[in-house]
C-alpha cells in the first residue's frame, strides 16, 4: 500500500454490481475486497440485480451515486464499466458527476464489445470526451483495449491488468495428486463454466463433445452454470443423443461445490466469442492445472501461451473444437506438463491478495500524480 494513509483510505468509492450477481465483476470483488484495508473502502452497488426500482434503475442508480459522492467526498472513485451501450453512458454520467465534485478517476474497463467500439467512433465520440477521456487513470484488460483508448485522444496512464482468483479457493490444492496415474484415468472429464449465454461457445462445446464421444474417446461434459438458456442447452444434449450419464448439468454453483469441480475435471473449453476482458473462469481453470481450449479475446491474447496453457480455436466450428480437446487427450504427457505449467503460473500473477496490491498501488500513484499537477 505504497503512499496510502488511513485519511485518503476511508474516501475512496467503488461502483460495482451486486456481489451476488454471476458475472466477472461480482466474482472480481468479491475475491479482491477482502485483501483491502478493512473499512477504508466504501462500494455502492449498482445496475439491474440491485432487483428494485425496476425500469427507473438507471436514475434512481444516478441519484445514489450523486448522494453517495457528494456526502462521501471521495477523494478516488473506481467505476468498472464494459463498452456496451447500458454500461457506457451509465458509467458515463458517474464519471461526469465525479469530476465535477473534484475526485481522482479511474476507470476499470470490463467488457469490450467490438460492435459497440464502432458505434462510439460513428455517433458517440463526444459523449467520450466529455465523460471518460478526462480521468486520471484507466485500467484495461488488454492491449488491445489500451492502443484503441490512445486512438481515440486518451492521455493518462494506462495499466494492463487481469481479473483475479481468489486465494481461498486453491487452498490445500494439489496439482501433481491431481494427476496421480495419469496414463490409467479411464475418463477425461471436460468443463464448461460460465453463464449460460450463446455467444460463450456453449452450444460449440456440448456438439463438439458429441464428436468427441462417437469417435470413441472416453469422456465426460460437465456444463457449469445458470441462465435464460439452460433448458434449451439440455434440449440440445438430447438432440444429439447424448447419453444422459456422460453429460451434466449443475446450474450455478459457487464455493466448495466450484472447487470440487475444477479440482475433479481434466480440461476446460471455454469457445467464447462474447466480447470478453479477461474471463475469470479461465484464470480459476489455470489455477486448478487445466489445460484450456478458448478463443483468442480480450486479454488472453496478452496473456496465453498457446502450446504451453492449452490450445486457441479461432473459429465457431465445434469440428475444430472437437479437434484442440483430441490433442490433448491423446497426449496425457502434455495435459501434465500445461497443467503444472497453468497452475504456477496462476499462483504468481493471478491470485487475488497480488491484484489488490498492485490495484492499490494504481489508486496511490493516481493519488500522487493529480496531487502533484494541482
């Protein structure tokens, strides 16, 4: 906690959805909090979990952080927007708010939607310049994101940083019991993880296991997670004539039950094609020493070492997918080799009490450099 003092602590506000929320935000804060200063951090929570105020969630969400700010007097506030339109003008107008009242910006981008990048460049460029250009810091979570925020004018600092895993939840793991006569395991066991959306890849995933199973191969597909299409997802499964026995469904499942998947399952396929930053799930499979099958998004294309990490896919073709797991299952040397390779690698740049350090470090240097130019 470089440069930090207990004054500046207690008046730093962060924007974040409910804690209870499945998506990568929630699941970010709720394994960094616990590694800041306890009680020097106040978060307001926002957006559509929040399950009040219906259709007036947005402005009843702009009165709150009005209040919150001007009664708070913050001397840093963090928003967490994704480029999409909801989160972009919402986030947008806090940001405007912010400033106005005087406090040091940082702005964390999540998400980034590719489409919604160019909207922005055809119709909202100023909104913008008006709202974010002006912060003092932006984190992204990818270079990508970081040369397109340069692209469009933006002067401040820029940091790189990842999502996190939670300390907790490889605690007392094994990574080489893990793999305890791996030359005998008479069933690969493949993971899917994530909110149940189409655009993650998880009807690419359950047909690629289809393939995967009537070329022969002892496998096995848990599908890990809960949304709108889950029984259009088992629907499918039935479709292809998927024994029942070989492929299962979880819903949402969190704490030990999440860790007692990773730590049971051998590889992960993650085929996203959704407008990632840096997918959490796939930071928490490397920490469990899976091999990963993923597309090259958001920040994986900083942060993956294909050959070593596991293998990309590039199309939406469960054929190819198909293909990446059946490398891997064929080689059982090197789904070893990737998953001792994933697991230390996640344990030293991943875990949760090292992105809080180097997050309060980002908020201390921004802190410093305003200071300093005021």
């Amino acid at each position: 906690m470089i440069g930090w003092c207990a004054a500046v602590l207690k008046r730093v506000l962060i924007t974040m959805p409910s804690l209870e929320d499945q998506g990568g935000v929630a699941n970010f804060f709720n394994s960094v909090l616990p590694h800041f200063p306890k009680g020097k951090v106040t978060t307001l929570e926002i957006g559509g979990t929040r399950k009040s105020g219906g259709l007036l969630h947005p402005f009843i969400d702009q009165i709150r952080f009005r209040r919150t700010v001007k009664n708070l007097l913050p001397a840093l506030i963090h928003l967490n927007p994704s480029l999409n339109p909801k989160s972009f003008f919402r986030d947008g107008l806090f940001a405007w708010q912010g400033k106005k009242y005087g406090a040091t910006l940082v702005v964390f981008w999540r998400g980034w939607d590719k489409n919604f990048e160019v909207e922005i460049e055809k119709k909202y460029m100023w909104f913008f310049h008006q709202a974010f250009a002006h912060s003092d810091a932006f984190i992204v979570l990818s270079s990508e994101f970081e040369q397109k925020l340069r692209d469009w004018g933006v002067k401040t600092p820029i940091y790189q940083e990842t999502t996190s895993v939670a300390d907790e939840l490889i605690k007392g793991f094994d990574v080489q019991g893990k793999w305890t006569d791996v030359d005998r395991l008479s069933q690969i066991k493949i993971l899917f993880l994530a909110r149940l959306e189409r655009v993650k890849g998880v009807f690419e995933t359950i047909h690629a296991f289809k393939l995967l199973v009537d070329k022969g191969f002892p496998v096995y597909l848990t599908i890990a997670g809960d949304g709108k299409i889950r029984q259009e997802l088992e629907k499918f499964a039935r479709f292809l004539n998927l024994p029942p026995q070989l492929v299962n469904f979880t819903g949402d499942i969190r704490g030990d039950d999440k860790i007692s998947v990773f730590a049971k399952h051998h590889i992960f396929c993650f085929p996203t094609y959704h407008g990632e930053g840096m997918p959490n799930s796939v930071l928490e499979a490397m920490a469990f020493g899976l091999p990963v099958v993923t597309r090259p998004v958001g920040g994986l294309r900083d942060i993956f070492l294909e050959g070593k990490m596991g293998l990309f896919v590039h199309g939406k073709n469960p054929v190819e997918i198909a293909y990446a797991i059946e490398k891997l299952i064929t080689n059982r040397n090197l789904m070893l080799q990737m998953s001792e390779f994933n697991h230390n690698f996640a344990k030293k740049h991943f875990m949760a009490s090292n992105v809080a350090k180097r997050l309060l470090n980002i908020y201390s240097s921004t802190i410093d450099a305003k200071s300093k130019c005021n």
